[in-house]
C-alpha cells in the first residue's frame, strides 16, 4: 500500500504559497492546509437540480461540494453542498447519484464513510456503513460507483486493500475485490465490456495499474501500466478513458478501449479529477483549481481558482426532470384545419396553446419535460378550442380528465385513440405474473407500472395466487408492445432491476420488460423478481464475439463501435478492437438462449450506423432493420460479415493507376488551384489536388479497382463554386439535374486523355459531323457505327490512323498508308467497340516530309 511513500511536489498553491500537498498525504487523505479556511459562510446560488443536470466537484478544505454547468463548466453554485455546518465532511472525495435520483451520495476519506443528501443539498445521514463507522470495513475512502445491475455501491478502501460492496440499505455485503490485491483510489463500471476499472496505487513510482476486473470480483488483466498515483479515471463520450495522474509525471492519459496510450496532456501537474465536456475539452482539478483543458494540451480557461481551496474528482448527477411524450391515434377521426392539441394543468388548460406534431399513420405527438414525481391531468383536442375535447372514459380519468404521475425517467407514453382508453384496435386482456418466492415482499404489497396504465408505481396492485406468485390481469390492445417493470412495494425506490437480456432500454441507462399482444390476449411468462428466467434457474453465460469487416470502407477516427439491446443502445460506448486486416471484434458474455438485435457503428454517433438489409435483419421500428442473435449454448466467434452487408466482404480486384489529366487552356486558374472529386474519394471537392505538368495541363494518379464503374469530375478551386459542367455528350447523370464523368476501370495502369475543363473535346479542335481538318482531310460520319472514313485533298500523304478510348487506350490502328491525292480510306471493324466517346489521333507526313498530328472527337452510337 502507498503509505509510506517518498514526499512528491504536486505544486505549490498560486495565490500565498501554502505548503506542497505530498503524494502520502494524497494517499491517506491528509489536506496539507486542511487549516487554511477561506470560507466562513456562503449562501447557496441554486435549489435542487436543473433538468439539464450538474458536475458537482467536492472541495475538501472548505468541506463543501461545488457545482458546475454540464455543458461549459462554469461554476453555477459554490456551496451546493455545505459539509462544513456540523462538521460532517472532513475530506470529501466523489458524488455519486442515487440510481432513482432521488438523493446523492458522497465519499469522504477520511471520515471513513459514504454520506447522502438530498437533490437540494440537504444532509440526510449517513449511508455507508450503515450503523455507524466501522474501520473493519471502510477505512480511508476514496471513489467509488454502482455495481452494474444491483442497488449495491462499490467504494474503494485503501486502507483494507479493496472495494467493498455495500447494498441499498449500506449494509456491508462484501469485499468485492480480495484484500490486499489493489490499493485502490477510484472505480468506475465499464459497460463495453461489462467490467471495472480500478486505479491502483500500490506500485509507486510509475509502477501504479489501471486494473481490470469483471463483474464478480475477479481480476481479469492490468488496462495501463507505468503510471504513477492514478486518482480519478472517466469514461470520454466516445469510449476513450481518461486518468488524472497526481504525482509526476502527473497530467491526463488518454487510452483507447484496448488500452493503447493516444495521448498524454501535461499542461496541468498534480492532477485529481477530469471529466470531458461535450465540446471535447476536458474538466481537470488540480489542488486549488478547475481548468478547462484542451485536446491539443492547452489551458483554455480557469473555471475556478481560490487560494486554499482543495478539488478532487468531478461527477455528473442528472436532473430531476423526466420528458413525457404524449401520442393520440387521430386515425378514427377528422382531423380539422386546425389540427391536434393537448391541454393540461401543466399548460394552463389552453385548448389552443400547444400543437401536436403529425408523426404519420394518424399518430400525433407533444414532448414535455417535467419534475419526476409530479401529477398532472390532460385532454386531446381535436381541434383548437372547448367543445372540440375529447370525452375520456370513466375507466381512464379523473375529473374527467386523463392522468399521469410523471416518473423519474423519460416516458413514451402509448398512442391511445381519441376518446379512448385503449389504442385503436381490438381490446384484450393480458395476464401479467412474477414469481417473488426468492424476495422478502414488501408491507405495501407487489405492484406493476407500465406503458399500460401511465408507469404508476402504486395503482395496480397484483394478488398473491399461492407458492409466491403474483398476477394481474390488464387491458390492451391486440398487436400491441406493452412495457413494464415489478415493484417490490408501491414507490419507485423499489422496482426491479430488470436485465438487458429481457428488456428494453428505458431512456435513462437501465430496462423495462415488454410482451407483444397476441389476437385473443395471452399471460406473460412466469418470471423471477428482477430476472429474465424462472425462479430456481440460474442463466449461464456464454462468451460471444461479434465481428465486423470494414475492408470496404473509410474508417472513422472515432473508430468503430457495437450497439445492441445488451448494451443500452449507445453507439460510443462498446468500442471494437482492431484484431487482423480491416476485421474489428469486441466480446459480451451473454446469457444462453436470450434473443438480441445489435448493429455495427463506423464511429461513435448514431451518423455512422450501417444500413442493415433486411434479408438479415429484424425491423427496429424505425422503418430500418437491426441485426439479430440467439445466444447459443457455448462460446461463439461471429463471422466478420461486410459492414452494412448480409455476407462476408468479397476479395477485392487487382488495383490500378489512373492517371486524371485536365486542360486549364482555356481557363483563368483558381488561386486555390485545381482538383479533382469523385466517389472513390468521397466527393470532396477540395481533397484531391492536381499537379500541374506543363501547358496548362494538370494531372493526378488515383489508385482505383479494376472493373469498377467511378464518376468524377474537374474543379476550378476547391469547392463546389468551381466545379464544371459536364457536357451531356460524355457525362451520366448526376442525379441533381447536371452530369458527371465516368470510368470503367481497365486491367492496366491508365493514363485518361487531356481533356478540355467543362468539355468533352481536347482544346484543340471542335465537334463537327463533317470537317476538313487543316484544309487537308475529312473525317465522317461522326457519331460512327461500324466505319470511318477519310477524305484527302491537294496532296499525297502517308498518315498513322489509331483510335483511343476515354481511357487512353488503343483500340483500333492503322499504320504507314499511303492515300494518294482524292481517294478515300475506310476504317472498318469497328462494330464490336462500346458506345461512348473515343478520340482519332491522325500523324501525317507528306512527301516534302513535312508533319503534324491531328486528333478529333468522335462518338460511337
């Protein structure tokens, strides 16, 4: 354990000097200036939690935790919670919220206890260890996080040598980690790969870890090494992790999910707490200051700075708010003019006020934000005023009215049908079941919420049926999904835990169970409290590697990412790894016979996801489709099917170079010079420059497969107000009223022919069908069929004939005639050639020994 380390500067306080905190003070809790107060008294700025939430940062000397703005970090209330007034902090660390958010909690290290208070602030007691203190225990606090799935906490004990566990009482359950392998000083739940990652501070001297354990307990592998005192470690929004490191070489490490080093920002030294903002900057303390820091290692501000001050670790807690959405099915009625309208105690009862947005189908829409917990009544409005409400059926209203108790989490209300209390369609009954034997069940009985019944947690009471099974019988629709959840009494404190394997995502990072309803109605399968099988069973878990080939593609530096129903949905957060050429892979244990849907991201939004065809895929409801796996019984590698494909990428053809050339003549150049843009580049009109080779003439070699049909075209500059106009004549059609070049790419290195910008011809010569060419020799008929032919005039030539296509290629010759004065000469054979555009080079040289070549456009129809 790192108690007896040497003394390290972590950097002398700016403002008057107070003494260096050191790396065993760091570690054991000690503030160096825990003396030095500049606070006495300081009101708050702020009451409870904005719906946008906050980054709350505790301040240890002052014994106060400061709140921030989640999206710039400007501190909004500097005693959003007062530790201070009754001494109950003495080195806060970390907030963590409560999963409902209906409190916080807060570590302190040296107090040896995790402390709750309300969303306003407010001291409620302490959590853990419930009864009082126990250095056995707890001793020496540091971070700490949920466990993943439970209402259990883990907290990082440096003096025991472990994470302990402690349930939703505080009661100590176990030493989640073994005492005495990790010195552990924060920890956070990694839901990529379903793991924890631990800083671990027993190396000293650049020998500390990020450790890796899984979700029992078990050390799994070392994430980082050769880093010294770790403090706390972050999720970045693209799946990157971040660890401010205190003693030197102190700063933040930035690692790729397969633990690779991409950066190291050392602008700040003696490093706590880091957090990164949504403009990609990041949030570091570091002892008396919070810095915005930039990804290029540049302090952009200083978001707070007092002489005395101590900062540790910055946490995001979520508002209180939930948004509700509202859904009516107009389909059985006329819509007026006017449209639809909702009217409520939360808007005034304005039948005017508030719009509903037409989503399609007859389903009309109206979003909400409200504070969880609150009760409201509304009505539809077919229409815009009074009279034109609907009449809500007595078994869905009170006061006439519909009602909801908002919960806590964001809520998709059903599309009920106007005047109804069902969905439009044929109404059944489904019997809703759980088996609680396994569950001490509440004095207040079992109940169920769900999209049924608008997510009251205490209205639908279920009965006890014998050997501990509940049930409930309920209305819906048939073809209907329905959502719900248990709860072990009649307040959301006491839902279940639903797991990913049976549900689907809620909107706030857990799941809700969901039954589709059959014609004639059915009963849900009988189901343990909070598990996705009968009681008695236990799910085995199976390890099963997804893989994706992205050979065909243009990665994304945000890299390439896995979402799925196992997972939440969240396109950044399941980073893969690259394993072999252009073949991603990530692994999830996964329980044995559950059904999910995933899908690849090429990126870490939404923006990157691949367009799954349905002949592999499962319709997502979003007029898309989503891949799909029943788990088998045994460990399973995937194979690495082409991103956005059904099958395995095909072996792609030999690639060649093509030469694009262009001639500017006839063009003033753009300062900005010339490019070229085209689909194998994306169509960026300023990527791709061209090289000047000489009279006016600019060129550029791509690299292209060989048979593959490409459309380009020329750019004056380098963006789209320079590009050219294709001429119809040799362009295909752009799909936006204008034309583009195209090729066919042929089984050789090509160099295509220097074309005239915004033309078809060369910039010598013009398009005739018919035409002397220097007074000497005519060429017709153009377009051609199957022949060309030549008339000569004034004087015997001997003349080179050959025919190029659009690629540069030769694809007809005749060589050394000999045309007498007034004969003519056919070129046959020509049948066989494709249609398009093709160029006629004619080298003459008369019995003077004169000489000159001619070349003209010609079209094969």
């Amino acid at each position: 354990m790192k108690k007896t380390m040497l003394l390290l500067i972590a950097g002398l306080f700016s403002l008057n000097f107070l003494m260096a905190q050191s790396a065993t003070q760091e570690a054991m809790g000690i503030d160096q200036n825990k003396s030095v107060k500049i606070l006495k008294t300081s009101n708050k700025s702020i009451s409870g939690i904005p719906a946008g939430g906050l980054l709350l940062v505790p301040e240890s000397l002052n014994d106060r935790v400061i709140a921030l703005d989640p999206e710039t970090g400007d501190v909004i209330d500097e005693m959003f919670i007062d530790g201070a007034t009754g001494g109950i902090f003495s080195t806060p660390i970390k907030v963590v919220q409560k999963k409902d958010k209906s409190s916080l909690y807060v570590s302190d290290q040296v107090a040896d206890a995790v402390f709750e208070f309300d969303n306003d602030g407010n001291y409620l007691g302490l959590f853990a260890p419930a009864g009082g203190t126990n250095p056995s225990i707890l001793d020496n606090v540091r971070g700490f996080c949920y466990r993943n799935a439970t209402n259990n906490i883990l907290v990082c004990d440096g003096n025991n040598d472990a994470v302990q566990e402690f349930d939703i009482d505080g009661n100590f359950v176990t030493s989640f980690t073994s005492p005495g392998l990790v010195d552990p000083f924060d920890i956070i739940y990694w839901p990529a790969n379903d793991q924890y990652l631990v800083c671990d501070i027993s190396g000293g001297d650049d020998a500390d870890a990020i450790k890796v354990f899984d979700n029992a307990g078990n050390y799994v592998s070392d994430f980082a090494t050769g880093i010294d005192f770790p403090e706390q470690i972050s999720l970045a929004p693209g799946g990157n992790i971040l660890v401010a490191t205190f003693s030197a070489p102190s700063g933040i490490y930035e690692y790729l999910p397969n633990g690779t080093l991409v950066n190291y920002y050392d602008a700040i030294s003696g490093c706590r707490g880091v957090y990164e903002l949504p403009n990609g900057n990041m949030l570091v303390t570091s002892g008396d200051a919070i810095y915005e820091l930039s990804k290029s290692n540049t302090v952009v501000d200083t978001k707070f700075q007092a002489s005395g001050a101590s900062l540790r670790f910055v946490t995001y807690v979520a508002g209180s708010g939930a948004n509700v959405t509202f859904r009516v099915d107009m389909s059985q009625q006329t819509v007026p003019p006017e449209g639809v309208h909702i009217a409520g105690s939360f808007q005034g009862w304005d039948p005017g006020a508030t719009a509903m947005t037409d989503m399609g189908n007859g389903i009309y829409s109206y979003t909400h934000t409200f504070a969880g917990g609150e009760y409201i009544e509304y009505k539809f409005i077919n229409g815009d005023e009074w009279g034109e409400d609907e009449a809500v059926p007595s078994g869905c209203a009170q006061n006439n009215n519909r009602y909801l108790d908002v919960p806590l989490a964001d809520t998709l209300l059903p599309a009920v049908c106007f005047a109804s209390c069902q969905p439009c369609g044929n109404a059944t009954e489904v019997t809703i079941q759980v088996d609680m034997s396994e569950q001490t069940v509440s004095g207040d009985g079992v109940h169920v919420a769900g999209s049924f019944q608008g997510w009251n947690p205490s209205s639908t009471e279920m009965l006890a049926v014998g050997n501990g099974v509940y049930e409930v019988t309920v209305t819906a629709s048939e073809g209907e999904t329905i959502e719900y959840k248990f709860i072990n009494g009649n307040d959301w404190a006491f839902e279940e835990t639903v797991p990913s394997e049976c549900g689907v995502p809620n909107g706030v990072g857990g799941y809700n169970r969901y039954f589709e309803v059959p014609t004639g109605g059915g009963n849900t399968d009988l189901v343990c409290f909070a598990s996705c099988d009968p009681c008695g069973v236990i799910p085995v878990e199976v390890n099963v590697t997804f893989q994706v080939d992205m050979s065909q593609q243009t990665v994304s530096g945000d890299g390439i990412h896995l979402a799925g129903d196992f997972q939440g949905w969240d396109p950044a957060a399941s980073g893969m790894t690259l394993v072999s050429d252009d073949v991603y892979q990530i692994t999830f244990p996964l329980v044995v016979g559950s059904h999910h849907q995933f899908k690849f991201i090429n990126g870490n939004s939404w923006d990157g996801e691949e367009t799954v065809p349905e002949a592999c895929g499962e319709d997502n409801g979003s007029g898309g489709y989503n891949r799909f796996i029943d788990i088998p019984d045994s460990d399973t590698l995937l194979p690495a099917y082409c991103f956005g494909s059904c099958d395995t990428c095909m072996t792609l053809p030999d690639e060649h170079s093509v030469t694009f050339r262009v001639d500017m003549s006839d063009q003033t150049v753009s300062a900005d010079g010339v490019h070229i843009a085209g689909d194998f580049q994306g169509w960026d009109p300023g990527a791709t420059a061209m090289n000047l080779i000489g009279n006016s003439v600019y060129a550029v070699e791509v690299m292209l497969y060989e048979g593959f049909h490409y459309q380009y075209k020329f750019i004056n500059g380098n963006s789209w107000d320079g590009e050219e106009t294709v001429p119809e004549a040799c362009g295909e059609d752009n799909g936006n009223g204008g034309y583009n070049r195209f090729l066919d790419v042929p089984a050789m290195d090509t160099t295509l022919v220097a074309l005239c910008f915004s033309s078809c011809d060369t910039c010598v010569g013009t398009y005739v069908n018919y035409e002397k060419l220097n007074g000497n020799i005519a060429v017709s008929p153009n377009p051609f069929l199957d022949e060309i032919w030549f008339v000569f005039a004034e004087t015997d030539m001997k003349i080179d004939i050959k025919l190029i296509n659009s690629l540069g290629v030769v694809v007809a010759s005749d060589e050394n005639i000999i045309i007498r004065k007034d004969e003519n000469y056919t070129m046959r054979g020509l049948s066989s050639l494709a249609k398009g555009i093709y160029f006629l080079n004619i080298s003459t040289s008369d019995t003077g020994g004169d000489s000159e070549m001619i070349t003209k456009k010609l079209i094969k129809k």
